[in-house]
C-alpha cells in the first residue's frame, strides 16, 4: 500500500464514520421517532441484536448471489420506511424516494459491473443509502430507550465476535468477498481507481448508536467523548494497524476489524461518563408539551424552553430540581 493510497484510506475511513455520528446526533436533535410497540428498548433487545450479528452472515453466505441483492434491497427498504417515516410523513413521497434511492444503486452497481473504471457513482449512491440505514436504526434503538450501558456492552460483545470470526474462524472475510460488487452492499466508502476504503453498516450502525445514546445521556459532554473514541478507535486505529503491520513486516492484513479496537475503548469511555451521575431518558431530553400560564394566558411551552435543561448533566440537574 502507497502512502498516497493509506491516506486515502484513513481519511474516508475517518469521513464515513464521524458522518454517519454526526447525522446521527442531527437526526436526534430534529425528529421524534414513535415509541415503539414493543415499549422500551432494554438489555434483552441487546441479546436479540446480537443473535441476529451471529446468525445473518452465515445466512448471506448460504444464499445464491442472484437471490441476495434482492434480499438486501428489501431489508433496506423496510429499514428506511421506519426509520424516516416521521420525517417524510407522506407515504407515497417517501416510499418515491426510497425508490429512488435504491433504484439508483442498483443501477450503479450495474455499470460498475459492466466497467470497473466507473465504480465511483455506485459507491456513492450506495454509501448514502447505508449511512441513512445507519442513522435510522441507531435513532430507533436510541430513541426507543437503548441506554450508553447496553450500547457499550454491545460494542463489547461485538469486539469478542469480530475477534474471534477474523482469526479463529474467518467468516469475516468470506462475507466481505461475497456481498462487494453487489448492488445494496451494506458497506460504505469510496473507490477511485487503484484507492478504496470500505466500512461496513454494522460498524456504522455502532458507531451511531455509540454516539447518539452518549448525547442523550450526558448531552455534550457525552457526544464529545463519543466522536473522539470513533475518530481514533473506529477511523485512525483500525486504518493505521494495517499500514504500520505491512512497515514492521512486509505483509498486508487482509482484513482488520474495527471493533476490536472500538468496543472495548467504547466500553471504557462508558465507564468515565457514567461518573458524571445517572443517564438521561428520553424523558428528560425530551419533555412531553404542557399548557402554561403566562400573563393570565394559556399555551403550549414552546420547545425551547422544554429542551433548556437537557443540556446540563443528570447532576446539575438533580441540584436544580433540589
């Protein structure tokens, strides 16, 4: 690897992760997700997630290839039809875009096909479309009540796996191989030419959710520390190993995987915040409208002032409402 095609590699590596955070953060801030059906998101939807981590790659793997771009391309759709449909409200305008999106891809995964050469639309209609599947999912578990313990322990738990499928078991790189150069690849990044860098959805999905269940628990003092464990421990870390292993001795790993850097570091940055008192619920970020009186008339407090205090931490809370 040149040094011209490392500092690719670093740099959309680093793009695409505090993208997919920081988007995630802004849909936060802006949209209210239902509450789901199934009422708070807890530790056992945590169990549930990590039965589907370990049971969906052997199922891609065991599919024929004609069968898995339709497959990807439905779970997509569906994904994206709950995650946005607060903020396109319509459904025909949203399921015209989601369409269109996916169209799009499909596509462009079509003409790179057909010509390797002109990969670069395929890569960036497809990085959108799972960097907003990202965002999506990572609002729904935050928002439906997933607190930064479960998601730290996730990370964690993921580390373990990613560990083991990479050098015990090499599962990992059989499902890199078999689902690139297909259309809906859930895998974001950029290729131009001889310079490539791809990071996959799930390791998107945890960084998202990471970061967005941090700002909800410890306001800006967690998303601080959030994106700065993702920029070093999802981007810098997990880019720079292989580059520094090829120097030491010669040979390029394969495949490193990120989360044995980030879900143990995650699960740290976890421990720090928790010092700073109890997390917040989406009740304390998000207080339900109520009618007050002002000046002998009644109205609905606006958002602003509901949101005032939810940037201060659950222990200068507790010293206000004392």
């Amino acid at each position: 690897m040149t040094a011209a095609q490392s500092a690719f590699f670093v740099l959309v590596t680093l793009a695409v992760a505090l993208g997919a955070s920081i988007a995630s953060v802004a849909y936060f801030r802006r949209v209210a997700l239902p509450r789901p059906a199934v009422g708070v998101f807890n530790g056992n939807d945590i169990v549930i997630m990590m039965g589907f981590v370990v049971v969906l790659p052997f199922l891609y793997l065991s599919l024929p290839g004609w069968l898995l771009p339709p497959l990807l391309g439905l779970t997509l759709a569906g994904g994206l039809a709950v995650g946005y449909g607060p903020a396109v409200r319509r459904g025909p305008v949203r399921w015209s875009l989601i369409a269109g999106l996916l169209v799009a891809d499909w596509l462009t995964a079509r003409g790179a096909e057909d010509d390797p050469t002109h990969a670069t639309p395929y890569w960036l209609v497809n990085s959108a479309v799972i960097m907003l599947m990202a965002v999506g999912a990572a609002n729904l578990n935050a928002q439906g009540g997933l607190k930064l313990r479960h998601v730290s322990r996730f990370a964690l738990a993921l580390a373990v796996y990613d560990l083991f499928f990479a050098t015990v078991v090499p599962l990992t790189q059989k499902l890199f191989d078999a689902v690139q150069g297909y259309a809906f690849a859930p895998s974001a990044g950029l290729r131009v030419g001889e310079f490539g860098a791809v990071v996959g959805m799930g390791d998107l999905l945890v960084y998202a959710l990471f970061t967005t269940v941090a700002y909800k628990a410890y306001g800006r003092a967690g998303l601080t520390w959030a994106l700065g464990l993702v920029a070093v421990f999802g981007a810098l870390v997990p880019t720079l190993t292989p580059v520094t292993v090829e120097a030491l001795t010669g040979h390029l790993p394969q495949i490193v995987p990120a989360q044995i850097f980030f879900g143990p570091a995650a699960f740290c940055g976890y421990l720090v915040l928790r010092r700073r008192g109890p997390e917040r619920r989406m009740a304390d970020v998000r207080p339900p409208a109520r009618f007050v009186t002002v000046h002998g008339q009644q109205g609905l407090m606006s958002r602003a002032t509901a949101d005032e205090p939810w940037e201060r931490s659950p222990r200068e809370r507790s010293q206000v409402g004392s």
